[in-house]
C-alpha cells in the first residue's frame, strides 16, 4: 500500500486557513483515515486527549488491503474493462467470489486484473475456459492461502498483545491491526510472487527433462500416494478448536518437508490427508515410510494409513486424476492404522528392490474396482 504523507499540523492549517491559500485536494477516504492513524503514536492518544479516535469501518478495513477503494459496481468493471457482464460474473464466482449485486464492491485493480486476462482471449492465446479454469484454479489456492496466513499473522499479534483474541477481532484492535498489516501486506506479496516462480521454474524444469527423454517417454505414468490420519474425525469432536489446528497444522508442515525431502511432489494436503507423486515407485515408497517414521514419534499423535498405486494418470491444474488415484484412494482405506498397502503394479516394481519388505494381503471389496488386493510394506529389516 501506498504510504500516506502525514498532515500539516495545526498550527500550519489555521494560518493557511487564514491566509485563504487554496487546499489541497482530498484524499481517497481510505487514505485519509490511514494518514488520520499515523497523527497518534502507535500506543494510542496521550494522556488528557479527548479527540475520538477516528471511525474504522468494514470497509474502511477492506479498502486498506485492497489498496484501492470501493468505488465500482460489477457492471462498471465491466464496462471500464470492456468485457461482457455475464463474462465478468463466470470468473468473478470461479474465483470462488459470491454475486455482490449491484454494491460498489470492486477497485480500480479488479478493472485491471479482468482486462489483462480477457486481454489474452481477444489475442487468442487463451480461451475463455481456460481463462476460466486458471480463475478457479488460482482462487481455490489463495483462498486457502490467505485463511492460512491470516490465521498465523492473528497468532502473533496475539501473542505480541496487539490483539486479545484472534476469534473474535475487537473495535478497538482494528486500527493497530490495520498499521500492522501495512508492515506485512508487502512482505506477504514478496513471498507469494517468489514461491509462485520457484514453482513454475520447477514446472518447467519437470517437463524440460520430459522433453530431453524424447518422444517414447510415457510422461503419464506415475506412482501416486495417498495418506490420511486415523481417526480424524472422532478426534476433531474431543479436542478443543485450537489444538485441531495445531494438530492439522502439523501434520500437514511435517508431511511436506518429508515429501520435498525424499524429491516427490506434493499435490495438495486436505486437512487430514496427503497426496504426492512421483514417476518412480521407490521414491514414492520411501516417502510412505518416512512419513510414517516422521509422526510415529509423538504417541499423542494419530497413526497414518498410507496407499500407493502405480499406473497412468492425468495431470490438470496442478492436480492428478484418475483410475491409479483412486486405487491408492481404495488401498488407504483398507489399510491398517500405521500401515502402508501397495498394489500389484508397485508391487512388481518393488519386489526385488532392496530396502522395502512386503507380505500379501486378502482381497477385499473396494467400490469400483471389485476385489482390490493390497500387499503391505514395512522397511526391510537387515
């Protein structure tokens, strides 16, 4: 956000007030209750001043993270973009955005987002689906981005004094959270930019070594895993909101670093699950046991149950689908709490691998595949 010079004092504006000099024009409202909070000292007023603090409103706080205000409808944003309402409205809601009516809800940074990606679909490098698409697909993460990273920034302003209670953000917190954010805001930016490059460098790199493997390479056979806590949701009605968090936070923090770790890709975490790839089943195997062996240490933590199957997939998004997922979807739920169970495909591969153990299983009915038989890995003991 834009820093907001601080005011003459008063001395200066009555004497200008007096000489009749010609003021200054206003500024945005959102900017002028911003430059308003930088008169005091972050501790509050002095002691003996009885000025009111000056008025923090919903959307007064929503202007100031937007860095922009409020002063368009959806069809203004239409309009001043040059696209169709109804065009504005499909990516509005695949963002993940409900219906504002006709409310001034959108900045001068809605009209420019929407006419740089429509931008690309008059120039033909984009279809509108796609546009659609990457919409979706960029809300859905942010979305859950920006409840994760509020969460944790409320966490430190709780325990930093500025605020009481992070479920439940008081009047009188919204101006030294606003002044906070404002130290944050660009560094949270930063973060974000860079981790989205780092990713597409190592996108690019994944399909640069495919293309150097040449035309036979089968880039659509992977072995994928799937793991997720037992019993979550018994636990999630026992224990208090807070520790849930914890719990989920940690579960998901120490799954990645064990996924990055072994050099699998991590496709997403939900809660109390995890789902990873890689094109080789070994790497996908030792990952399974180190997860197991990284969790393993706290009793007061729940078992995992692991499932990996092998075999052709589709990548779309960022995300993988198909028959293979939904095998190591099936194979975790049959598996054992503190098991890991594979089938026949990574199996095969595995077999003679050493470093992996693996004991048949009984076929059991698995929706979708009829009779699924697993085998069970554990580390082979030497």
């Amino acid at each position: 956000m834009t820093k907001v010079q601080g005011s003459q004092n008063s001395e200066e504006a009555a004497d200008a007030s007096a000489s009749g000099d010609e003021q200054k024009p206003s500024k945005p409202r959102a900017a002028r209750k911003m430059a308003a909070t930088k008169k005091r000292p972050p501790t509050g007023r002095p002691k003996g001043d009885q000025s009111a603090e000056p008025e923090v409103t919903a959307e007064a706080f929503v202007e100031h993270i937007l860095g922009a205000p409020l002063e368009f409808t959806s069809d203004q944003v239409a309009e001043l973009a040059g696209v169709s309402e109804e065009t504005t409205r499909i990516l509005w809601r695949a963002m993940g955005f409900a219906d504002v009516g006709g409310s001034r809800a959108f900045t001068k940074h809605d009209v420019e987002a929407l006419r740089s990606l429509t931008a690309q679909i008059d120039e033909g490098r984009l279809k509108l689906s796609d546009a659609i698409d990457i919409a979706r697909a960029i809300g859905q993460s942010t979305a859950r981005l920006a409840e994760w990273q509020g969460n944790a920034i409320a966490r430190t302003l709780q325990d930093r004094g500025i605020i009481k209670d992070i479920a439940e953000l008081q009047p009188e917190e919204v101006l030294p959270v606003m002044r906070e954010s404002e130290l944050m805001k660009p560094v949270m930016e930063n973060l974000l930019i860079y981790s989205w490059r780092r990713q597409m460098a190592a996108s690019a790199a994944r399909g640069a070594a495919v293309a150097q493997a040449g035309p036979g390479a089968k880039t659509d056979v992977m072995s994928v895993g799937f793991a997720d806590l037992v019993g979550f949701t018994r636990l999630s009605r026992q224990i208090a909101e807070v520790d849930l968090a914890q719990l989920v936070q940690t579960f998901e923090t120490v799954s990645a670093d064990i996924v990055a770790g072994t050099g699998a890709r991590l496709v997403k975490t939900l809660g109390d699950e995890v789902l990873f790839i890689d094109k080789s089943p070994d790497v996908i195997a030792e990952t399974a046991l180190r997860l197991h062996e990284a969790h393993r240490t706290s009793q007061a933590f729940p078992k995992m149950r692991i499932g990996l199957a092998t075999g052709s997939v589709i990548l779309r998004m960022g995300d993988v689908y198909g028959t293979t997922v939904n095998r190591a979807s099936r194979l975790t739920a049959m598996a054992k709490p503190g098991s890991t169970y594979v089938d026949s495909n990574t199996f095969e591969t595995l077999e003679e691998v050493r470093g992996f153990s693996f004991r048949g299983t009984r076929p059991r009915p698995a929706r979708g595949f009829g009779l699924l038989r697993g085998w069970s890995m554990t580390r082979e003991k030497i």
